[in-house]
C-alpha cells in the first residue's frame, strides 16, 4: 500500500507533497497548497501550467504547448502529467500564481486616480451609490425637544438636499443612534445608501470621519479574483 503514495517535492519552495500514485503534479501541487497558474482550469489546453522535472518518474500526455527545446530541458504540463515515483519538480517564475496576487494595470481606470479617469472617458460622473456626510446637530433643550431620528433627518436634508419621505434607517443602526449622538457631542458622520428612490441611512459614527469613504470593485473570473480599493469621496486610489 505504501509503494502506490509518491512523494513530490516542489522547488523552489522545498516543499514536499506526498500524494496517491497516478494523480497529476497540479493535484500535488494542490495539496501542498501551491498555486500554479491553471487558466484552463487542468484541461491541457491553456499550456500555462509548464513545470520543469528535476529527477523522477512520470507520465506524460503528447501535448503541442511544450515546443522541443522545453521538452529538453524538462518541462512537462503539471496537469497532464501523472506521478509515477517519487518527483523533484520545479515551478518556474512564469508559472506561478500565489495566493493573492496584486495585478496592475496600465489601464487608467485601473491603475491610476478615479478623477483621471474621468477626465478621458467621456460622459463619465463620480456618483457613488455610498456617501458620507459630516453633520453637527444641534442639541435637545428645553425649547427644542425634536426626537433624534427626526433630528438627524432635518440635518440630512438640509446639508445633502434629500427630501424627508426619501431618507430610511435600517432597525440596528436606529438602536444605538440616541448612544452615539450623545458620546460623539452631537458631531457624527452618517453614511448613506442610495438605494433606487430611497436614501438609507447605513451607518453612523461618531465625529468627522467622512473623508474615510471607501469601496471596492471585485472582479471575479475563472481563476483570478481582481479587486480595486478606491476612496469614494475624493475618487481616487
Ligand atoms: S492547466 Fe491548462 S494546460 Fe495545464
């Protein structure tokens, strides 16, 4: 039983994987939870799995994405080449694919500001669907006994120009509203959602955080996740 387990040992990462007789290097490669670029997803097609064989036995499928020189030097396809016997296998640079992985792009939208952006693609508006705003409300006295939430709505209205039929408050941020404007003296920063016909209030926190705006595009493919951090408020990186 013992013979039909192989041992692969990865490099430059001198790890060592020991996987069942017969499975592919990109299955060993799996297990040790290294990260081979595999657009194709193993299908043989994609040839961007090319991994260089140090010592050890294998199997090989024929395949047009390994040019002779490669074939030379060792290079083999990690997900159609099985594991016979014990394996020294090196992932070469171009292979890799770690974990996470920052991809930059020369793409303006991408790489540099927002405001940039918008300066070349016509008809283009920053319009975010989450904005911040500061608010200093007045406090309660005798003489103005208004309830906080509707305290909280006049401010909005007057500062962001909502209407007060539009403005909404989910249930967990109405319950520790009265907290939050009494610690914070009244100064907050509300978060709003803009949500079809109706602006709801997402968020509130104490003092002036307003510039602190931040969202995220995430672009999910079939092997990579892309993701891009930008401040809402200013529109930039
Ligand atoms: S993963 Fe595409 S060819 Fe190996």
């Amino acid at each position: 039983m013992k013979n039909s387990r192989c041992q692969v040992h990865f490099f430059p990462v001198d790890i060592t994987v020991e996987i069942e007789k017969g499975k592919t290097i990109l299955d060993a490669a799996y297990k040790g939870d290294l990260f081979i670029n595999a657009l194709c997803g193993g299908d043989g097609t994609c040839g961007k799995c090319k991994v260089v064989l140090g010592s050890g036995t294998i199997e090989s499928m024929p395949t047009t994405h390994i040019s002779v020189s490669e074939a030379q030097k060792g290079y083999v396809l990690a997900c159609s080449t099985k594991v016979i016997g014990d394996l020294e296998v090196i992932i070469p640079e171009e292979s890799k694919l770690d974990k996470s992985q920052i991809l930059v792009s020369d793409f303006p939208q991408f790489s540099g500001s927002l405001a940039a952006a918008t300066s070349k693609v016509e008809h283009f508006k920053q319009d975010p669907l989450v904005n911040k705003i500061y608010l200093e409300l007045p406090a309660p006295s005798l003489d103005d006994c208004m309830a906080d939430y509707e305290r909280l709505c006049k401010e909005i209205m007057i500062k962001a120009d909502i209407p007060l039929e539009k403005i909404t408050i989910n249930f967990d941020v109405l319950k520790y509203l009265p907290g939050i404007l009494r610690s914070s003296d009244w100064k907050v920063t509300v978060t709003l959602g803009y949500r079809g016909p109706s602006v709801e209030i997402i968020e509130i926190q104490g003092g002036d955080v307003s510039a602190g705006n931040y969202g995220v595009a995430v672009d999910v493919g079939t092997t990579t996740v892309v993701a891009h951090l930008l401040n809402l408020s200013r529109g930039d990186d």
